[in-house]
C-alpha cells in the first residue's frame, strides 16, 4: 500500500541521514578532534550577532586609546638602578634549524590567520626553509616588515549565552598569518633564553621543565597543609585584572625589554612591529570592523604571552622585597605565585596582606593596567580560624573577603582546596561528557579515543592535587562501565581488564580513572621529588606528602581461565597482531566491537556456557542441530542448520570483495551492490574470470567447483581461489592446499596455463594466518587484509544478531530498527521440521523452544 511505501521510504531516508551523518563526524574526528569537541560543547551553535557599531566602539576603546605608563614612577626609578648593569643579549641570527625546530612544533590544520595557509604545508615544503630563515634574518636586519604580516583576524566568542550578545561578553582570538608565527615563536624561543635568569620563580606561566598550574597548586597546597598542622596566621588575597591582555600599554612592553636589555635589534624590531598591529573583528564568519591594536597585545602567537610576562615580572620583584610573605616550618618564604595574570599573595598579618594588595595596585596603576574587583578575593585566617572582615578598601573600590570559595586556576579553595567539592564537580562533568561521546554517531575506536581525550582530562587536571578516594575512584569506573553498556558499547559478562588494554594487544583502549588517578599522581610525585632538591618549597611539599604509595601490578586478560580461553588457542596458529587489527583499523560500531569481543570470551549466555559454568542447565547441545555443545565456535562456524544460508552468505560476503577487486584490476564490470550475486563468467581480451563454477575436467576431480578462477590470457597465468571462514583455531587447516591440488594438475594440462592455488582463511572471529597477507598478494587486484577480516567480522556479527542464533543479543538502546537485537528479545519462535515461524509477542520478553516429538524447556 501507499502507507507501506511511506514507511519503508521514511525509514530508508532516516537511515541514509544517520550513516552520512556518522561519516562526516569519523571524518572531522580523525582530522580536527577539537571541532568535534566544541561542537559538543555548544560553541558552535547558531547565536546572535553582536551590534556591529557597539561592538567597533568598544573594541576600539580599548584597543586604539593612547596608553602609556608612568615613566617617572619612583619604584621604576629603582628599578632601572637594579637593572642598569645587565649584560646585553647576544647578536640574534635566525637559522635553517630554528626554522625546522619550530615548524615542527606547530600544529597542523590551526584556523588560519588572513594569509590562510596552514602550518602542515610549511612542515612538507622543507624546501622553502632556508629561503624562510633568509628573510626573516633581512626583516630583523632592516627593523621593521609589511603590514600584513602582522594583520590578524580576531574571532569573537562568546563568553555565557545568558548575558546575551553584548560587546563585553565576548572573547577575542585572532588569528594571525602562519608566517608570522613561525617568526614570532623563534624570536620568543630567543628571548626566553635571555630570560631565563632574569624571570621570577614565581611565574609559572611560561617556561620548559615545569608543570605550571600544577606547580602553584602544589605550592598552595603546601602553604595550606602547613597552616593547619602549625595552627599559625595565613592571610591571602586573589587579584584579577581587567582586560589583562588587552591593556598593558605597548610603551611598558618597550621599557620592559630594555630595562632586561635585550638585543637592540629585536627591541626596534618589536617595536616598530607593534605599530603596525590591527586586526579584523569577525562574530559567526561575518566581519565587523577593522581595528589597530596601540595598546595591549594579540591573543594567538607564541610571542604575546612572553612579552605580557615580561611586563609583569618586575612587580615580583618589588613583592619580594617588601620582606612579608608566609614562612613555611623549613624556612622557606612565600609572598605570591603567578600564573600569566592570575596572581595570589600570602601573608602572616592582615595588615601585610592588605600591604600587597597595595602594591600591586601601584604598581598596576603605574603601568595602566586596573584590577576586576568582582573578581577579586581575600581570606583571613588566625590560628587556622576563618575571620571575617569589611575587607580592603581601595581608590577604585573594595576587594572583599570570600564568601565561601575562590576558584584559583580551576580549584574551588577556602583554606586550602576544598576537595570535595572539587571531585564531585570533576565526576559529574566526566560522566556528562561520557554520554555526549556515547550519543554521538562517532564508531567504537573513536568513541573510546574522546573519552580518553576528551572526558578523563577533567579528572586528570585536580588528579595529584587533591586526595581522591578509592572508593570514589571505583564507584567512577564502574559508572563509566555500567554507561557503556547501556549505550551498547559493552557486554555486562566482558572482561573488564581486556577492556583497559590498548587496542595493539586485543583490548579496547579505553583509560580507566583509577589508572588515569595512579598516573598522574606518581607524575607529580617524581616532578616534586626531582625539584625538591632545588626548590624549599617542594621540598617541604615531598616532606608532607610522605613515600609514594607502590601501584599494584594489574592482571593481563589473556590469563583468565575463560576470557584468554580464545587468545590461547588462536597464539599457536595465527599472527596475533594482525588478528586484533581490525579493532584499530575496521571503524565498527561500538555494539559490535562489544558484541564480537564478547563472543571471543566466551561471555554469551549459549547453553554450554548455563551448563558447564552456571550450572544452570543439564543439556547442553545446540538447540538448532541438537548435536554438539552450544559454544560460540559450533555457533559461528560448525552448526548445520546455520551452514546453508548464515555462513553462506558471509563467505560469498568476503569472497566478493576479493572478486570486485580482481574486476577493477582486468576493467571488468563489478556488481553494482555487495549484496548483488556476480555473473557465473565475466571475460574480455584480458582475462577470464569464473565466480562459483563447475569446471569440467578430464579425469575425474572431486573439488572442481572453487569459490574464484582467474585466467590471465596474456601472461598464460590462473588463480585458484579457495576462500574459507572456519573456526579460528582451525585456520591453520583449512589453509592446505591439497584440496585443489587435482583441479589445479588438470587446468595445466587441459588449458595450458601456469596455475596458482591461493587460500583465503579468515577466523569467524576475526584470527589470520601469519601467510594471509603473502597469499593476497598473488590475487591479481589489490585487496588488504583488513578489508576481507573486517568483512567476516561483520559476517559473524550479523550472525549473532540474527534471531535463529541460539543465543541472547548483546542490546544497544541508540538503535530504533526493530531488526536490532533489543527488538529480537521480544520474538519467540517455534522450531519445527519444516523451518522457522516467527511470532511477535509485545506483551513481555518470552522465548518458546519447541522441538518436536519432544518438547523441551
């Protein structure tokens, strides 16, 4: 009917959406996972514009006003004395491996600035690498260089869709031309190099051989730890700038690199760089306005946060000699920590607490920079005693003390972190993250892949930092699990342990939290232990947190008694690699990956299985052929009743991808469709090929009728192809080449040809022999050995899924197809001699075995 045709073409089309939905999130996947990621995150959804002329207004005053510092301030004054005899920076060339070094470290496929060329080509076309390094070198030379090599393209994102699109809410990324940073990195790499006994150890923000955020947390976990076990005085205060980046006036930038007397050459380099900086404001791909960039800095190239470090790093060393500061039980003195622009102070009185704070608003004032007071915070403690006060006063406003916590880089603290709160808020963003990667349309490795990448950095970042239970740590993975399997992408009787082991060695790749928790936590442990020597406050750290607690070795799978039951058979017989390549290489679908690891473990509930193991059952023979053990290889390959029609139909699956790669190789016409059975003859002047064939031979021979003939007509060449998919502890028989020996004697003498006989045996399960890929090789076309082992997978798969399997089907609640194995649970069928009818039972999950002239339970 009308309504039939409706349906079916409704369904086809919903199907068609899906699957070409599911190939173009695998593919952005593969190529740019961070797209991916904000997608799901929600940066990429359709929002409003921001007005165009508020937007260019605002931006413009912050970037185009005139800002300078005050020259004349007497701590400057000072400072120039303390710097005025600091050797100057050595003559910079650039060089052919600066050039190499640093495009190397550059990421590939990076949106682009306005020259819209990607890093990756720069990496291939090494050629250009001495002709880059050359002129760099000239631009250096003559101290400035063309406008557009600086001219950027600032993205507007928007910060919380609840404040709605005005101008403040937004956050600027610009992207600048690739050129530009590779030169700006190699001038900063050169700098840093100046730098590295001029910087405060109290910025972490940039530098090599450091954790940074870690580093701070770990050294206000120490200050903390040792508050409460000292009952002693501790005041802190957390200072937030306004528009940090975007307002340090590029005149202080200048003065800071002379005062640490860098190399003249690069100072009128950046300098007269800077003069030349604008950019084009862009909101949802639409172009807003132009915009020159006199003060404050970009916001995309490795240089800019070098130089915004710089400019804040003589306010640490006027902190440091104001003398306050917290003083730990080893003696080592700690007044603040930085981190870019988040800046924390310490202090043993409120009246010193209240000195700093001070001082770095001077100081900030001085160099045109101004605070976020709402961001602001300060703590007083006495005693290990929260006081509360009015807070500190301030010309611009008060900074008043915390309510109940501070978020100091990504850690909700008080006195000390509060790790509770800390770990409870990580669990339940890596759990929501789990089922944005489970809904997604992503295939099994890729799944497995963002969550690792994606979901376990939440608990990665605060993992060595704050303590984290076991039983926490437990009751996550098992969440994660119990997730997985509702989505399908786990069988609740799999190995656990083959599930957390990589994918090279026949698991599923998957990092649990537990592991993720152990590593990171021995990582920061080291980290302290090889700083500890140099560094008092780690020292003082190691000394609080005690010996490292020794990780427990993890059993391997492949041991088990009934899980390693599959691995230990197939190790004498196949290559062990390659028969666990198709889970890196074939992109199944999570619910199969599932289901066919399962089936490798033996963990489907046949009735060999409720016999021998749950001692559930007395019978175990298979209730279809009613002859040997329901195992999941009598299922797969040895049951009679399956041998007509399931196996058939994946051993002409796998054999017709080798015939339609041996037609594209001799121009003949291939099936349109794989499910299409190929003409018994297909010949032109190059070739004859025969699908399924009877040959007639002289004498007589039993095994006449192969799966393949190829006949080369000009090479006087044929191939014999024998395509096999038996048991996977069998493949190493079914590899003989003694069945068509006869056929092969007679073809020789009969068509004068050179004959070849090639086997293709491929495990039901997925096993190869170590030959397979050789065998191949002699089948004229191209045809890998993923492609015919992902092909019998599937096959396999299809068969476990089909409702004659005498087995209970792994459900996969994403799937609304009433094929799908959540809807076979609600079919029951009666087995007669005459064949399989089947019935639709809705009313509950029944499943009725009869066999006739008994009846069976």
């Amino acid at each position: 009917t009308a309504k039939q045709r409706l349906q079916a073409l409704s369904s086809r089309l919903k199907r068609y959406t899906r699957e070409n939905e599911s190939r173009r999130i695998n593919r952005l996947f593969s190529t740019q996972p961070a797209k991916v990621y904000s997608q799901w995150q929600g940066n990429n959804n359709n929002r409003a514009d921001p007005p165009r002329l508020e937007t260019e207004q605002y931006w413009k005053g912050i970037w185009e006003r005139e800002a300078s510092h005050n020259s004349n301030a007497q701590w400057l004054i000072s400072l120039r004395e303390d710097h005025s005899n600091l050797p100057e920076q050595a003559p910079v060339t650039i060089t052919v491996t600066d050039v190499q070094e640093r495009v190397s470290g550059m990421k590939n496929w990076t949106a682009p600035g306005p020259d819209m060329i990607h890093a990756y080509w720069l990496k291939k076309l090494t050629a250009l690498h001495e002709r880059l390094a050359a002129q760099m070198n000239q631009l250096l030379q003559s101290g400035t260089h063309p406008e557009w090599l600086t001219e950027g393209r600032t993205i507007l994102i928007q910060k919380d869709p609840s404040k709605g699109p005005v101008p403040p809410n937004y956050r600027p990324i610009t992207c600048l031309s690739t050129t530009w940073k590779l030169m700006s990195g190699i001038i900063a790499a050169k700098i840093s190099k100046h730098m590295d006994k001029h910087m405060s150890t109290a910025q972490k923000g940039i530098g090599v051989n450091t954790r940074g955020a870690k580093h701070q947390l770990l050294v206000d976990r120490t200050v903390a730890r040792d508050c409460k076990t000292r009952h002693t005085n501790l005041c802190m205060a957390w200072i937030d700038y306004k528009k940090a980046y975007d307002s340090m006036p590029h005149t202080w930038i200048i003065e800071c690199l002379e005062m640490y007397n860098i190399n003249r050459t690069l100072r009128a380099f950046i300098a007269n760089s800077m003069r030349l900086w604008k950019t084009t404001l862009e909101a949802n791909c639409k172009p807003l306005a132009q915009v020159s960039i006199k003060c404050g800095i970009y916001q995309g190239d490795a240089l800019s946060p070098l130089l915004f470090c710089i400019g804040l790093n003589p306010l640490s060393q006027i902190i440091n000699k104001t003398g306050y500061g917290y003083r730990l039980k080893n003696g080592a003195n700690i007044s603040h920590l930085l981190y870019m622009d988040d800046i924390k102070l310490y202090a043993k009185s409120e009246r010193d607490i209240d000195s700093l704070i001070h001082t770095t608003r001077i100081y900030s004032t001085d160099i045109g920079m101004s605070f976020g007071l709402e961001k602001c915070g300060r703590l007083i403690t006495k005693r290990g005693k929260v006081i509360r006060t009015e807070g500190v006063s301030l010309p611009q406003g008060t900074i008043a003390d915390i309510e109940d916590s501070y978020k100091y880089l990504g850690i909700p603290q008080a006195n000390g972190n509060l790790d509770e709160a800390t770990r409870k808020g990580a669990t339940a963003k890596y759990l929501q993250r789990i089922r944005q990667v489970l809904r997604s349309q992503l295939n099994g490795k890729n799944k497995i892949r963002a969550i690792n990448s994606y979901a376990l950095p939440v608990i990665r970042y605060p993992a060595g930092i704050i303590s984290w239970p076991k039983e926490e740590i437990k009751a996550t993975d098992i969440k994660t699990r119990k997730l997985l399997t509702m989505h399908g992408g786990f069988h609740p009787k799999s190995s656990t342990l083959r599930l957390y082991t990589s994918r090279k060695e026949g698991g599923r790749g998957l990092v649990s939290v537990r592991t993720t928790v152990q590593d990171e936590t021995t990582k920061i442990h080291k980290y302290i232990r090889d700083k500890a020597s140099t560094d008092n406050v780690l020292s003082e750290c190691l000394r609080q947190q005690g010996t490292e607690v020794e990780v427990p070795e993890i059993p391997s799978w492949e041991d088990k008694p009934l899980h390693g039951m599959y691995h230990q058979q197939i190790t004498q017989v196949a290559d062990i690699s390659k028969s666990y390549q198709w889970l890196e290489k074939a992109g199944l679908k999570d619910s199969t990956e599932a289901l066919i690891l399962a089936a490798q473990e033996q963990a489907l509930n046949t009735r060999a299985i409720e016999a021998q193991i749950y001692h559930t059952r007395q019978d175990p023979r298979c209730r279809l052929c009613k002859e040997a053990p329901e195992t999941v290889q009598h299922i797969t390959a040895g049951c009679k009743i399956l041998a007509g029609k399931a196996y058939m139909e994946r051993h002409n699956q796998v054999a017709g991808i080798v015939y339609r790669n041996i037609c594209a190789e001799y121009g003949l016409e291939t099936p349109r469709s794989k499910w299409e059975t190929p003409p018994k003859v297909v010949e032109n002047a190059r070739a004859k090929i025969l699908w399924d064939f009877q040959i007639q031979t002289d004498k007589m021979v039993m095994a006449n009728q192969p799966d393949i003939v190829v006949v080369d007509k000009h090479q006087r060449k044929a191939v014999v192809v024998d395509v096999a998919i038996p048991s996977d502890c069998n493949i190493r028989k079914k590899e003989k080449l003694e069945k068509y020996q006869g056929l092969r004697e007679e073809l020789e003498r009969a068509w004068k040809v050179k004959t070849t006989v090639v086997p293709v045996v491929i495990g039901a399960l997925g096993a190869v022999t170590p030959k397979l890929e050789q065998w191949l090789q002699q089948i004229p076309g191209t045809t890998s050995d993923i492609s015919v082992q992902k092909c019998a997978v599937l096959g396999t798969a299809k068969i476990l899924q089909d409702p004659q399997a005498p087995r209970p089907l792994v459900e996969d609640p994403s799937s609304e197809d009433k094929n799908h194995p959540r809807w076979v649970r609600r079919e029951f069928f009666f087995l007669c001699k005459e064949g399989y009818i089947l019935f639709n039972l809705k009313l509950g999950f029944v499943f009725l075995y009869f066999s006739f002239p008994s009846l069976d339970q």
